[in-house]
C-alpha cells in the first residue's frame, strides 16, 4: 500500500511539474512576438509579369489586371498573356497555382499602417510590407471559418520557406486586436491578426485565436521536444509564426 501511495504521489509531481508554466525571459519573449509571415495581399500589379499555372499543367504569363473576390476569396483573374497580348480570364477553380506581385497602392498602404502602429517597431520588419517579392497562391480545398461545405479556394501562403510541415494562409477577412492612441499619435498595442487558414497533413481549417489553445496538440503535439520547450499554458497567440517556424525547424531537425 505505502507503495502505491509513493508511486501516486510521484506520478502527481511529475504531471504538476509538466503541468506548470516555462517562464521566458525578455530577449526570448521578443523574439518569440516578432512576425515571420508574410504580409497579405489582395491587389495584384498590373506593371510585372504574373503566372498562372491550371491544373492540366498548363502555364501562362502575364500582366494580371485583376483579381475578382467575393466575400474576400478569389473566384476569378484576368491577365493580359505576354505573349500574344490577349486578355484572358481564368476561374479560380481550375487553377492550381499562381504567382503575381502586389500592387505598389497596396504595399503603400501597408507601410502608412506599419508606421500608424507602434508596436510594429518591436514586432514587424518593413521588408516584409515593401519588398518586391512574388505572392504565391495556391488551390485548396476548405471550409470557410470551418461553417461552409468544402469548397476550392486560391489561397496566399504566408510563410513559403518553412511551410513544409504547417502551411499557414491569408485569411483575407481576418480582424486585429484592437489597440489606443494618444493625442493622435501612433497606436499602441493591438494589431496582431486574429484568424488564419492552415494545413497540416490533409486538414485544412480555419485557425481563430480563441481555438488556438484546443488546437495545440494538433498543431505541435507530435514533437515531444517542442511541447516540453513550449507547452501551451507557457505561449501566446501572439507568438504563432514564430512557433510555426520553431516547430518546423526542431522537426526538421
């Protein structure tokens, strides 16, 4: 009996002990809110080469002079072929994938709301709302906000370079948390995107912050490793791109 006693009141500990928080230092918790995805476009350039790739294999190139959406999700693009100057105009259900740059209204009004937030300075590098960079979406098959039947979308990946194991994607209706200002100046706080769509094996779903904490286990529960150095009463929403990338790199080994 007195064993079984020990041997419970040990299985106890441990599990508190697992249970309790990591605590993070300064340097660690700035590292961890600083924003590794990619901003999210909507508006493509007319001025550089765009291509579409369907999904017989056909590829084509182009200036896209326009993005149709409804309801924030892209059901059709017009491009201008390079090569005989024709207009065409393309469904978004037989694309497969696609890459166009941003339009320079667009990353100039991403920039005028980087510089309006304080809390980008910390956060957010600039780059990633003025580079130059292609966008790439891709077809995928989702429920929107997890309510709708599965229907195929194009969808923006947002962080090309670790989504080999997690895709995330621009939730192009995604609200922010809200923050202050004062007397006019800068705001201060809020900003950090509420929602977004991710794939990891062959789910793809709808990601809001208030299902984070029940989807961890999901998300990062197969590294032993990355739960232990990140349990999930230790970390925040606001530290998603940056354990997105952690868990991809220690997965990867």
């Amino acid at each position: 009996m007195r064993l079984k006693t020990l041997l419970l009141a040990l299985c106890v500990a441990g599990s508190t002990t697992f249970a309790q928080k990591v605590k993070y230092s300064k340097e660690d918790i700035k590292k961890m809110e600083t924003y590794l995805f990619n901003e999210g476009f909507n508006a493509p350039s007319p001025k550089k080469t765009s291509t579409i790739i369907l999904k017989d294999g056909s590829t084509f190139k182009g200036f896209c002079n326009k993005i149709e959406t409804k309801k924030g999700q892209i059901y059709e693009v017009a491009i201008k072929d390079s090569a005989t100057k024709k207009n065409n105009t393309y469904n978004a259900d037989d694309i497969s994938e696609m890459y166009v740059y941003p339009s320079n209204a667009e990353k100039i009004a991403k920039v005028a709301k980087y510089m309006g937030n304080i809390r980008n300075f910390g956060t957010k590098k600039l780059t990633k709302n003025t580079n130059n960079d292609r966008i790439y979406f891709v077809n995928q098959t989702v429920s929107l906000k997890n309510k709708k039947d599965d229907k195929e979308f194009l969808m923006q990946v947002i962080n090309p370079g670790f989504d080999d194991i997690i895709a995330v994607y621009h939730d192009p209706r995604a609200k922010e948390t809200g923050g202050f200002s004062i007397g006019g100046g800068p705001q201060l706080g809020g900003g950090v995107i509420k929602s977004y769509y991710i794939k990891k094996g062959d789910k793809v779903m709808w990601l809001h912050k208030d299902d984070f904490e029940d989807n961890y286990d999901f998300l990062f529960g197969d590294n032993q490793e990355f739960m232990k150095k990140y349990p999930k009463k230790s970390v925040e929403w606001d530290y998603f791109s940056f354990l997105v990338n952690e868990y991809t790199t220690m997965t990867n080994g």
